[in-house]
C-alpha cells in the first residue's frame, strides 16, 4: 500500500462543500474522506475531561488515533457547528495537524429539497443518507415516498443510533439534521423549526449548547428533551419508547 492511500483527509460538522473540493485537489483527490464526528471506537485520548460533548470527544479521539494519517482536517467552526467545535479545531492544530477552518455564511445557503426529512422509512438509514449529503449532495435515485408524519424526531445525529431504531417509518427529521440536508446548516430560524401537533423527541448529547434549544422547544410544542452523554442506557430507551407508543 502506498503512502498516498493510507492518507485521509478528516472533517467534521458540515465544512462548506466548496471548501472541501479545494483541500481534496490540494491534498490529492483520492484521498478518502473520514467524519471525524462518528464514533469508531478511537480509544480516549485523554485530551478532554469526561463531562464533554460525546461528539466533540470522537473529533479529538478520532484525530489522535489517526494521527499522522490524517493530510487535512476540515473543521467547522462558526455558527453551524459550535464553539466547542472551534475549540476542537484549536486542539487539533496543537496535536501538529493541518487544519482548514470552516464557516458558513447566509449568502452560502442553499435551498436545497428535503427528500429524506420528510419521507418514509427506517429512521437510522434516513439520518445517513441526509449526512452523506456532505460530500455528495446530487438527488438520490432511489428517493422515499413523501408522508404525513406520526412523530418527530429533532437533533443531531445521535453517538448512539439505536436511540433511532424505536421511531418508526413515518417520522421527520427536525432540528440540525434538517438544516444539513436543506444546506442551510448555520439556519437557527430553521433550526427551530418543528410542525405543530406531531409528538416529537428534542434529543442532544449531554453537555451540548443545543440542550438550551431542545429544552425550550420541547415545553413549547409538548414534546420531550432526551439526553444522552454516550450509550443510550435502558431508562432513555424505555422513556423514548412510552413516548412514541403513548403519543
């Protein structure tokens, strides 16, 4: 195997695409791409304390473990990621790595469809295909059937997917997962944006800036907030589940 193909670039949160094309033609556009964001099983890195955002943690974890086979990280920091996600890139740079800041602006918006928010299906499958819309955002070809929603499901991706696996087919996505899949990821207005009278979960991770709006939103629409610092434990199960069947 060749230097070349042991190399990844790393990115997290939603680096503008434009941006991304640019460091991979710089760095070389074979280059895999890695979401620093998912957990991968990177073991601590000890660079953090315990009571931080788990998906701040995968970023520096993921980064350490990978070290030297990291080219780039592109790295979101402004206000469509978080300032912990700025602090992240400020680590990273210490650990010797080459990091590409990005930031989101309203004229960057788009106006893109929301084809999986809004459609029928298994819940997990639908957030990656949103997420994947980072790197290729052309229209699927296989996309699912609009619905009427029974639930609700608001957040961001969740450390632990099998928080999703309780929801069913007919949920849509709110929250910063929508954002992404709309390419406004920077969008507060959008952001908060849930529809009336659909029981809805406001889920973020444990010590996460979001936990302000989840909370909020959550007693003006009649949901719950749900937390969860790294594994879903039974009691969030249980808890989400009686929501979902008593709703």
């Amino acid at each position: 195997m060749t230097d070349n193909q042991e190399k990844f670039i790393g990115y997290f949160g939603f680096p503008r695409r434009s941006l991304l094309r640019e460091v991979r033609d710089r760095y070389g556009a074979g280059l895999p791409l890695v979401d620093l964001d998912v957990y991968s099983g990177a073991p601590d890195s000890g660079l953090l304390p315990r009571a931080t955002c788990r998906i701040i943690a995968n970023i520096v974890d993921n980064a350490a473990e990978l070290g030297g086979r990291l080219a780039a990280v592109v790295a979101a920091v402004g206000e469509d990621k978080c300032d912990r996600g700025r602090h992240a890139a400020w680590i990273l740079e210490g650990m010797g790595l080459d990091v590409i800041e990005s930031r989101f602006t309203e004229e960057e918006f788009e106006e893109r469809p929301l084809v999986w928010s809004t459609g029928r299906g298994p819940l997990p499958g639908r957030v990656d295909r949103i997420m994947e819309t980072i790197i290729d955002p052309s229209p699927p070809s296989d996309p699912p059937e609009k619905c009427e929603p029974t639930h609700g499901f608001w957040g961001v991706p969740p450390n632990d997917f099998r928080l999703l696996d309780l929801f069913p087919d007919t949920t849509h996505i709110f929250g910063w997962i929508r954002c992404v899949e709309a390419g406004r990821p920077a969008d507060l207005e959008l952001e908060c944006m849930v529809d009336d009278g659909v029981p809805t979960v406001f889920f973020h991770q444990s010590f996460c800036a979001k936990q302000d709006l989840a909370h909020n939103l959550a007693e003006r629409y009649g949901g719950i907030a749900v937390d969860c610092h790294r594994e879903i434990n039974d009691s969030i199960l249980a808890k989400v589940e009686a929501f979902i069947k008593l709703s």
